[in-house]
C-alpha cells in the first residue's frame, strides 16, 4: 500500500482500515493497538466505527509484554550484543553469527 519513501499517516491508515481490517479480522469486534497518533487519529476511529470494530478498552499506553514481537526483538539484540565480534566482521559472518543468535532466542 505504502510506496518507497512514503510514510503512514492517518489518511492512509483510515483507508487501509476501510479497505483490508474487515478481512483480516475476520469478525472480531474488538482491536488493541498502539498509540502512535495516525493509529488513534478521528479518521483512524471513525474508521474504526464503519467497519463495527472498537479499540480494546483500557489497553495500556505501553507495554512490551503486550508485544510479543518486541520482547523477541529484544532478546534477539540481548543476544547479538552479547557476541559482537572484536574485529571488522564480514557478511557471511554477520549472517551466521545472526541466524545463531536466531536459533538462542
């Protein structure tokens, strides 16, 4: 939906919403989601309101635990952190030494 160099803002999420939510939610009455401005803007909402979908109630303004994605992210940087190379490393290496902190995690 975005071209290269475009970036997400509430005209944009407000039509994502209308066009792709009702398939991808498949029903559900109820979405929980950050609170970066153009996902909570009015459009975003009425949005929200078209398509008979509602915002989880009392959804905390942040919360890793909430986010599995983030706390893998995490642990994956925890990880690499821990095994910097002491010299210039090369691709192949960064790869390998990437996908072994994958596989820790």
């Amino acid at each position: 939906m975005l071209e290269q160099g475009d970036v997400m803002n509430k005209d944009l999420y407000s039509d994502l919403i209308d066009e792709k939510f009702p398939d991808w939610l498949d029903g559900c009455e109820y979405i929980a989601q950050d609170f970066e401005s153009c996902l909570r803007s009015e459009d975003a909402l009425e949005a929200f309101k078209r398509i008979g979908v509602a915002l989880v109630p009392d959804y905390p303004r942040s919360s890793q635990d909430f986010n599995a994605i983030e706390n893998a992210w995490d642990l994956l940087r925890r990880r690499s952190d821990t095994t910097l190379p002491r010299a210039l490393e090369d691709r192949d290496s960064f790869i390998a030494r990437l996908r072994e902190a994958v596989r820790f995690v």
